[in-house]
C-alpha cells in the first residue's frame, strides 16, 4: 500500500493533515491495521517499537470520537512516557479537529487536576493503568461511553504486573464493543491475556524481529565494564548514545562517573519527577547532553530521532527487555548499533543475546585516552510557553533581531504549556541569559536560566 487513500474509507481532510505532517504513506502495520480496527474488529497486533503502530490504532481512535460528545476510546499504555508521546502524536493528527480534546491520565499529576480536566469532557483518554484505577476507585473516570479499549505495549504492562488492573478496567468499561491489543513481543502472558479479553480476533504479525541490516547488534565479553565503555566511546565517538543499567543507584553512578571524566550526561530513573524526566530527555533530545543513563523507563515510549548508540552495561533481565532497549535506535528509516557487554558470569545467562548478536573483540577498541564526549550546546530555559502563546518564531524573532545572534548558533527549541528550552551554543548562553533581563519575547519579559 503506497498512500493512506488506499485506506477505505479516510476522510479527504485526514488525508491532507497526514500529508502536511509528512506522512506519506502508511507503514506495514498501518496499512495492515487500520481498516480491520475501523470496522469494528477485536485486533491483536505483534509489531517492534518504532513501526509506526500509534497511528495503526491512533487514526481510528480519532475519526471514531469525531461525532461524539463523550469519550469513546480508552488507550492504556505502561509508562506516562508513552502516554504522554501517544496524546502528542495524536493530537497532531487531531489538530485539524476543532476543540478535538485527548486527556492524559499518569502519576506525578495532582488527582485533582486530572479529575477537572476530565469534567470538561474529552474525546480520548489515554492513562496509565495505575492511575485509571485511581480515578475509577474514586469515581472521577466514567466508562459508559466507551467503546474501544487499546491496550499498547501489552509485554510490558503485565511484565509490571498489571494484569489485575487490566481486567479490572475493562470490566468497568460495560459497553466495550472492541478490544485492540499491540505487544512488541508474544510471551504466554500476553497470549493468555489476548484469550481473556479479545472475541474472535484478526492477529496481525508484522515487523516482529528486529532488522538486521538495520541495527547491528555486536557484544563484548569484558572483565571490566567501565574500562570498556570507555573505550567504545573512544573508539566510536557516537553523536547520541543511550546507555542502559538495571536499577537507580546504578544508573546514577554510572553517569557520575562519565560526569567526572568529562563527558556531556544527563540521568533517567523512576525517582525523578515527570518535570524532571522530560528536562532530561529535552537535553538529551536537542544535543546538550550527547550521554543519556537510563533505567528501563526509557525502553519503551522514549520518542527521540537518529539515537546512533544503544548500550546495555547491564544485562537486560529478559528476552523482552533486550528487544525494547535495542530498538530504541534504527527507528523508522535510520540504522543503528546496539552493543551488550557481558561478563563471564553473564554469558550463560543470556543465550537471546548470544543468539542474535555477533560478538566483537575487545582488541579491535582504542585503547588510549582520548577526548571525553562533549556537547557544543547548552540549554536555555524561560518561564514561558504554550499558556502564554509563546512559538519559537517569537523566540527566535527576539534572540536574533533584538539580541542579535546568529542563526547558526541556536539549536532546537521545544515549547511546553509553560516553560521553554533553546539549545544555544554554550559560548553565548550566559549572554543571552543575561540580555533576557532586559530583552521581551511578545512584549513580556521571561526568567531566563540555563538547564
């Protein structure tokens, strides 16, 4: 299938919305499951990360809510990450939809707040499972009028142990017509999960195992890990690099230590806050920081282009866990490389490693010291944003003409309802910061400090 419009029956205005966003044609598992779920179907879909699978449910989500005033579909996804990069994705395609509303439902955000928004009434709601049974247990989520539930990233949900609080939701859900179910993977939890929920489903398989020529997957056998980390990134001077550990305190050690000998890092765990989690996958995203230390967080729903590097420093704990981390590079058209460095305790452990990856000597890395990797981008935040009708046209309007710097010095700006972050070139961010003080974007002063 070449173009959307050989998908029956989407509208003429959908169509030009996808057009302009720069979705020219529908991926395999959107050409695959698109019509069968608009027409009403229980679907089971297999489909790696990064095939393109939230709009494969998000488009009939949407066009399903069109002519509603309630709430028709229920996506429930593992991590707010993923929901919070869902609602973008399909709030962009929505957006040609006036006062099109999608509510988001995850930890870290007052109940309260939650519960306001979706008194106003909303056209999908997108949640955790943890917090959907916090708003249903207190009754500030009502279900009557859904129709379709999506359960994304099914593996990962029951590997959390969600399974009670799946069947619990859709239970209250009492006029569900359909149920739709996406899994990267299909271990027996997910299989005896699709025979509970789905009637009579179409199983679609599509982009299930990893495109070799896509990511080359190598490993180390290594005595030392730091020692060999080092000498990976040495040797291959990634431009983005995303390192994974098992817990917290290894992750924060592990950038510790990169910190302290210089490279550009930033951390990512489950004790941050969600404003501190999306300032550190802001930095990572727009350059700032070239190393991101990563829980498994960041194995699913981490939305961020052309990651050359994938690391496991620690071995993941399953099969699973391996197929998620490896695929947060080589995403859409681009290739990448995924390395695992095992010990020798780790290699009788991990025959899914061993089986797909190629191992590598160690003897074929730099073994001299060479520069840390480091960043020519700083960034810039001010206490402005959606809220206050900021674009990064009246940014840029006010760093270039009024402030007067160059063009080439200003990196990718990210607009958030009520904070803005530049990526600045680190030689003039001090300058910028403080002509802020005087300088106005829109006729208003900002705060302006670096990130």
């Amino acid at each position: 299938m070449n173009k959307f419009s050989s998908i029956d029956k989407l509208p003429q205005e959908l169509l030009e919305q996808l057009d302009n966003l720069g979705f020219n044609k529908p991926t395999e598992v959107q050409s695959e499951a698109i019509e069968p779920i608009m027409q009403g179907r229980d679907v089971l879909v297999q489909s790696k990360t990064g095939s393109g699978k939230t709009l494969g449910f998000g488009i009939p989500a949407i066009l399903q809510a069109v002519n509603s005033s309630e709430p028709t579909s229920l996506i429930i996804a593992p991590t707010r990450e993923l929901v919070q990069q869902i609602a973008k994705e399909l709030s962009r395609v929505a957006s040609y939809i006036n006062n099109f509303k999608i509510v988001t439902l995850y930890g870290g955000v007052p109940l309260r707040k939650q519960a306001d928004s979706l008194a106003l009434g909303a056209n999908i709601i997108i949640g955790t499972p943890g917090r959907i049974i916090d708003h249903l247990s207190k009754e500030t989520l009502k279900l009557e009028s859904i129709r379709t539930v999506v359960l994304d990233e099914a593996d990962k949900m029951l590997n959390m142990g969600f399974y009670d609080d799946i069947i619990k939701i859709v239970s209250n859900a009492r006029k569900i017509e359909q149920r739709v179910l996406f899994s990267a993977t299909y271990p027996n939890s997910v299989e005896m999960l699709a025979k509970k929920l789905l009637q009579n489903p179409l199983i679609i398989k599509v982009d299930t195992e990893i495109e070799s020529l896509k990511i080359d997957e190598i490993f180390y056998k290594t005595n030392s890990k730091y020692q060999t980390l080092q000498k990976i990134l040495a040797t291959k001077k990634p431009k983005s690099v995303l390192i994974f550990a098992n817990t917290k305190q290894a992750v924060i050690n592990l950038a510790d230590d990169l910190n302290r000998d210089g490279h550009s890092v930033i951390d990512l765990h489950g004790d941050l806050t969600q404003e501190q989690r999306d300032e550190a996958l802001i930095a990572f995203a727009n350059g700032s920081k070239r190393i991101l230390v990563a829980t498994d967080v960041a194995s699913r729903g981490l939305d961020i282009k052309d990651i050359e590097l994938v690391i496991n420093f620690d071995t993941p704990q399953d099969e699973e866990t391996y197929t998620h981390r490896v695929g947060r590079t080589g995403r859409a058209d681009a290739v990448g490389e995924a390395i695992t460095l095992l010990s020798d305790k780790e290699l009788n452990k991990c025959s899914y490693i061993l089986n797909k990856a190629r191992e590598v000597n160690e003897s074929n890395l730099e073994n001299k010291n060479t520069k840390p990797l480091t960043s020519n981008f700083t960034t810039l935040c001010i206490n402005g944003g959606k809220k206050q009708k900021i674009r990064a046209g009246d940014i840029l309007g006010t760093l270039c003409k009024d402030i007067g710097i160059d063009n080439n010095h200003i990196g990718k700006i990210d607009i958030k309802p009520t904070k803005s972050y530049i990526a600045l070139n680190s030689k003039i961010v001090k300058q910028v910061a403080k002509a802020l003080k005087s300088a106005k974007i829109k006729k208003r002063k900002f705060v302006a400090w670096v990130l």
